[in-house]
C-alpha cells in the first residue's frame, strides 16, 4: 500500500495563501469527493487560478496520488464550515479530494486501488501530524447543508479498523434489531448530534440535512429523515 504514497506525483495549484503554517496547526482531516464526470477535468479545476478551489492532495481512479498543495500551505478545499468550536476548517485542516462523479453524476464505489491509497496516505497524515481519530472528517461533516461528499459509500468503517477514523461499537445484529423503530424523543437526539460536533440549527430542514448525512457516514444502508433507535443507539456510542 505504500507504494502509491512514495510514487507521488506533483501538479501545484495557485490557488492557496502564500504565508506558511505551523505544523502544529493542523488539526483536521478532510475527505472530498470531485463530483465531476471527467477525472482530467477536475484536476484542471483544482489547479486552475480562476476556479479559486483547491486541495493538498487528490487520489485518482488508478490509486495514483498527486500532491496538488503542500501541506504547510493553507490550500481551499473547505469553505464555509465547522466542527465543534471550530469554523473554517481550510486553516487548520488537510484536504484530500477523491476523484469519483459524485450523487450529481451516477455516485459509484471507489477502487480498490483508491481505498489502499486513502488508508496509506490517511496513516501517514495522522501520525505526521498527529492528528486525533475524531478529526478525520468528511467535507459532509463540516459543511452538512450544503455537501454530501464523500458520501454513502465511503469507505469509513475500514478506516476504522485500520485505526483512522471513528466509528460505533455496535453489532449488526443489534443495529437491524432497532432499524426503522422511530425514536420518540429526536429533540434530544439532535441535542446529541450537535455535542458530537455539527453546527447547531433550530430549522427543521437544516436538521434533516444533518441528520441524513450523519446517517450517510455512520448508517449508511438507510438513509431517512425518520429519527429512528439504530441511529440514536450509534451517536450514543460514538459521544
């Protein structure tokens, strides 16, 4: 697996602030998806000056990486966004773009190929950084009314047993067994879910948008605006 991370390729940006950064301030981990039907096209997008976006790393179809900004250099992957106390992320954070079309072009798995360069590169990140497990993130995560990436079908639960990322301690068994058996109380569900670490809203709407995309992450064979056990089991392990 580490192969594709020593054979890195290089295709710099324009598009990031010229003062460099601490080490120490990296703090995040953030998973992108392009969204875009053409692989070549979003490269050109990232290393274009007029498209004001970029990232620090992209991972094509092939497992190839390319290094797009360099890590002490603030590049423009987040946006509007926030986690816990903090807003902003592009500051603090590293952003790695994933190329796949995305829910607005036929969303599709990634590649194996794809997968070993994102547990690799994601190893090495944490520990050069050291980064904690609850800050390797989604942009879903940070900007949850607005993006969906890297959706569904992300691979977060094998990250997890590769000692990434988070995930909930729950069985299979006990996750079908609360299915779909609404919750009674989701005011305190969502009291919950934003302690975990999602902006804060009182609109209904908003609500529903974080709450699918925390199932998206987290119960990702369901994906319902219906409150139910199974999900409140699973944020219950989580905090």
């Amino acid at each position: 697996m580490q192969k594709n991370v020593e054979k890195m390729s290089i295709n710099y940006s324009p598009n990031f602030y010229l003062r460099k950064r601490s080490s120490l301030k990296i703090k995040y981990l953030i998973f992108h998806y392009t969204g875009m039907k053409s692989e070549n096209g979003a490269i050109k997008k990232l290393t274009s000056e007029h498209s004001k976006v970029s990232c620090h790393y992209f991972i094509k179809k092939n497992g190839k990486i390319i290094q797009i900004v360099p890590d002490l250099y603030i590049a423009w992957h987040a946006g509007a966004s926030s986690w816990k106390n903090d807003k902003f992320l592009n500051s603090n954070s590293i952003g790695i773009e994933i190329s796949n079309p995305g829910h607005a072009h036929g969303y599709c798995n990634f590649s194996s190929k794809q997968i070993k360069s994102i547990i690799s590169l994601s190893k090495k990140l944490k520990k050069k950084y050291k980064i904690k497990k609850e800050n390797i993130l989604g942009h879903s995560d940070i900007a949850p009314l607005r993006k969906k990436d890297p959706g569904e079908k992300f691979p977060w639960k094998l990250l997890y047993k590769n000692k990434i990322c988070l995930w909930h301690n729950l069985s299979e068994r006990h996750c079908k067994k609360l299915r779909k058996i609404k919750l009674s109380d989701s005011k305190y569900f969502y009291k919950l879910l934003f302690k975990f670490g999602y902006k804060p809203t009182n609109k209904f709407f908003e609500k529903i948008k974080i709450y699918k995309n925390f199932q998206r992450r987290f119960r990702p064979q369901i994906i319902s605006s219906i409150v139910d056990k199974e999900s409140y089991a699973i944020l219950k392990s989580l905090i």
